[in-house]
C-alpha cells in the first residue's frame, strides 16, 4: 500500500519536474498520469519491471481506492464559494445560467461528435 | 468554568483536526444520503456537503483560510487521483483503443465548444473582464484549471468555485438529459460527461457506469492537456 502511493506520488513528481524542466503549459499530474501508463503497458512486456507495486495488483488496488472517492476530493475548493458571496450576490444568477447553459451545450456537442464519428468509422469498417 | 467550552473552541477551531474531521463527516453523511436514494442525481454529495460546509463557517465566523488549513490534506488529493486514472485507462485499453478516432474527435469538439461557449455567454451577459477570464476554464479539473486562471493573471479560487459549480451540473444533468436523448453508447455519456465536468462528472459516471467511468477518466485527462493550450488562445481572440 505504501509502496504503490509512493509510485503513483513518484509519477506525480516526476511529471511536475519535466513540465517545469521544459516549461510545457501542460499540468504536472497528467504527465505522471501517462507515465503510470506506460509503466503498466511496460511491466505486462518485460516481466522484469513486475515487482514491487507493479505486481499482484498494488498499484491498481491503490488507484481504485483513490478514485472511489474522487468527488470528495473537490470539496474543499468547492467550499471557497464563502469567499465569493459578494460576487455571487452580484453576478451569481449570470454566473449559474451560463454555467449551466455551457455544460448542456458540451454535453450535447461532444456526445452527437462521438456517436457520428464511431457510426462513420463501422460504416467504413464494415463496407467491403 | 464557563470559559472553558469557549477555550476548547478557540483552540479546535484553528486546528486542522476539526476542519478535516467536519469535511470527512459531512461528505460521508453527504454520500451515505446519496447511496440511500440510489444515487439519485440530485442527491449529489459535493452539492451537499458544500453548502452545509459553507453554512457551517458562516455560523461559526471561521475564516475560509483556517477551513483550509484542514481541509487541504484532501484538495492535494487531486493531483495523486489525477495520476490514478491511469488505471481504469490501462484496464480499459483494448475498448479505448478501438474507440481512439471518435475519442479524439469528441475530444477536440468538445474542449473547444466548452471554452469557447463560456467566453461568448460570459461576454453576451456583460460580466467583468476578470470573471470571464476565471470562468474560461471551468470544464477542467480543479487543479489543472486553478494554474490556467494563475497564468491568465485572473482569480483561481474563483476559478476553482466554477469549476466545481460546473462539475455538480454536469453530474446532474447528464444522466437524465443523455436518456431523454436516447443515447444508450456508455462510452460516448462517458466521454462527454469528462470532457463537459471533469471529475466529478467522472465521479457521477463510475456510479452508473464502469465503461462511462472509464471514458469519462480519460476524457477528463485529455481535456486538460488540450484546455491548458486552448484557453490562453481563445481569450486572445475572443475577450476584448
């Protein structure tokens, strides 16, 4: 359990160095996200890298755990809407519509996208 | 004696122990509701638990600064659970890999209509150059988000409000809105709802779905690298 949050903070770590290290607008954890990645597609090919957190499903059991309760995560920066009341007394019905306006409309579009792009591509797949 | 209660709260109240604890609680007694309504979607626990958190430091006059104090061992969770996803992503490779063309271009369709809506309906509504700017990359994850807002010289921590206000209407929307649309691909609400409300539509997706859960996750990662390239661009041409 130690071992397996150490290498998930180590990628954490290691992504933050080489954003900073090349000055890429890129944030820090999803770089350690794709280095995790490719540790795991690693340790499937060489059997040598199945040690440690890499085996018997560590880092895995530890990810699960993490993500179980992704949303608490947000709290704490959700509950700094205190420091906003006299925005939101200002502008916070604004603020809401277009917010929610914003989010149907993505829903929508991304979803119709992804629908279209996967029957064009069947289509293709399937036509002789 | 009479002092005594009063001095055990003065002392509690800066300490993080207790802020950490009444985060803890509240989400627990926030999800326990949650689960007992069979995750009804507005029975939503971040909802919740923010407001009743919220109402709490007003009653008690606590400084959002001292609440932070404690609750700041779980918002650096964040980055840890961003590196986590991962997981499902590796689990899940063989249906993303077949799925990688229409991921990629849900995933470009996507990004941009959420900033780029936002921009135009906060600058339509008349808002405050400063709040478009912090509103502009609200679709992405907390952590992620808050460093576009810093380098945008606008306001992270209003910033980190819309992203979460985002977040929960994202949750509630979808699961109703994609079944009156009549979409029944999970891994297309899936990737949506990660790109439309990052984590906690990603949280709300793992919930209905496993194969949701797991596109939302990557749709999720993938916005925020191709958002933290999009935003600086879009405010240049669209914010006056």
């Amino acid at each position: 359990m130690i071992a397996s949050l150490s290498l998930i903070l180590l990628c954490q770590l290691a992504g933050e160095v080489f954003v900073r290290g090349v000055a890429l607008p890129i944030p820090g954890p999803v770089i350690g996200l794709m280095l995790l990645l490719v540790l795991l597609l690693a340790r499937d090919r060489f059997k040598i890298l199945a040690r440690g957190p890499l085996q018997q499903d560590g880092v895995e059991n530890a990810s699960r755990g993490l993500l179980a309760h992704l949303s608490l995560l947000f709290v704490p920066a959700g509950v700094g809407v205190v420091q906003k009341l006299d925005l939101i007394a200002e502008h916070g019905i604004a603020i809401i519509v277009i917010l929610a306006v914003s989010v149907v409309v993505t829903l929508l579009v991304t979803v119709a996208t992804f629908r279209l792009a996967s029957r064009l591509m069947t289509r293709n797949g399937s036509a002789p | 004696m009479s002092a005594n209660p009063l001095s055990l709260w003065v002392y509690l109240s800066q300490s993080p122990l207790l802020w950490l604890t009444v985060t803890l609680l509240v989400y627990a007694i926030a999800d326990a509701v949650s689960l007992a309504t069979h995750r009804h979607a507005l029975a939503n626990p971040v909802l919740h638990s923010i407001w009743i958190i919220g109402v709490f430091l007003l009653l008690t006059g606590t400084s959002y600064t001292t609440y932070f104090g404690g609750a700041q061992f779980v918002h650096f969770l964040l980055g840890p659970a961003t590196v986590a996803l991962a997981v499902p992503l590796y689990e899940n490779r063989k249906t993303v890999l077949a799925a990688m063309l229409p991921m990629l271009v849900a995933l470009v369709a996507g990004s941009v209509t959420a900033v780029i809506s936002i921009v135009l309906l906060a600058e339509v509504a008349g808002l405050p150059r400063a709040v478009v700017l912090s509103l502009a990359p609200k679709s992405v994850t907390a952590g992620v988000a808050m460093g576009i807002s810093e380098s945008l010289h606008a306001d992270p921590s209003l910033t980190a409000v819309a992203v979460v206000l985002t977040g929960i209407m994202g949750a509630i929307i979808v699961t109703p809105l994609m079944n009156r649309m009549r979409i029944t691909d999970f891994r297309a609400r899936g990737f949506a709802v990660g790109i439309a409300a990052h984590g906690i539509g990603t949280a709300r997706a793992f919930q209905v779905d496993a194969v949701a859960g797991a596109f939302a996750g990557i749709a999720m990662s993938l916005n925020a690298l191709v958002t933290s390239l999009l935003v600086p661009l879009a405010v240049t041409l669209l914010v006056r």
